[in-house]
C-alpha cells in the first residue's frame, strides 16, 4: 500500500515509522506499506523555525533512503482575534489546510492513502485533526489511514535525541509560540 505521510517534523516521523513498521508486522497476509514523505507545513513560523524543521527532515530523508515531498508555500496568515479563542479556531484552519493539500497530492499521485505524523503528538486536538482529515479524504475521493502513533510518542523523542535531530519546543505556529 503506497501511503503519502505528512510529516510535521523528523521527530515525530520516527515513531510513526516505526508504528507502521509493527502495522505491517501484524498484518498476517502483509500489505505492505510503502510511505512517502509529504512536507507541507505553512503553519510554521518563524521563517527561521520552519527552515530548521525542513533542513532536519530532508537530511533525515536522504539518509534513510527516503522518497520526500516538498512543497514551499507562503506564509500561513491566521485571523488576530482574542488569543484564547483563536487558537483551537486556529488549529482547525491549520490542520484543514495541511489535510486537504495531503489528500490533494495524494490522489494527484496515484497513492492508495494518506496519513500524518501530528497524529503522533498528545500535544494535538486529535479528535479535530482525526475530523479534518477525514473530511478532506471524503471530499478528494482518497483513502484515509487512521492510526494512533502517541504511544510512541515518547520513544522517538529519545531516539531523536540520541540521533542529534533538532528538536522544537512547540508546535510551529505563532499562537503556540506565544504560549511557551
């Protein structure tokens, strides 16, 4: 199964590999999952932030022998209102945005799904993004692979640690920055 994986970052992308490595394993008749690497994350900001994400998961990728994706794009504006509403509005913006442009390539690709490795943070609004993504997979005409990574959420931070991959301490936009 040729499956498009968004990744957010390199950390986050070591555990969902390993997830779908133990997928695979437990499928008796092995399908056999094939993920490409799908870089779209117009949320991150600083510029410099969103530099440092990208440089790590490519140099990742290359390493690993990896197919990867990129897509620049422009800076993603979000709407200035009161800060403690804005953000959860803002996180369905942001994760409609990244959903709809994976289901998108994914179906222009020919692949058989799509997924995303912000399912493997505890700190997301997973039932939100579950949501989007989902919707995105129904309006587009492409397969959406749910899987739950945070159990391995803790395990591929050490394993990034130990690999000396950059490391953020926040989500990527502006509204979780500021909340730091």
């Amino acid at each position: 199964m040729k499956i498009l994986l968004h990744v957010c970052c390199a950390p986050c992308l070591l555990g969902c590999l390993a997830a779908l490595a133990a997928l695979k394993e437990e499928k008796a008749r092995g399908k056999n999952i094939e993920p490409t690497l799908f870089w779209y994350n117009p949320n991150i900001q600083p510029q410099t932030e969103y530099i440092k994400r990208r440089d790590t998961l490519v140099q990742y990728a290359q390493n690993q022998n990896m197919s990867l994706i990129l897509e620049e794009h422009q800076e993603l504006k979000l709407d200035d209102g009161p800060r403690s509403c804005t953000v959860q509005r803002s996180c369905t913006v942001c994760y409609r945005i990244r959903m709809e442009k994976t289901a998108i390539k994914a179906k222009e690709q020919g692949f058989n799904a799509f997924s995303s490795t912000l399912f493997i943070s505890p700190y997301q609004n997973h039932d939100m993004l579950k949501q989007e993504a989902e919707d995105a997979a129904a309006q587009y005409g492409i397969d959406f692979l749910y899987q739950d990574f945070r159990p391995f959420f803790r395990s591929a931070q050490e394993k990034a640690r130990h690999l000396s991959l950059y490391r953020q301490k926040y989500c990527g936009c502006i509204f979780s920055k500021e909340s730091k």
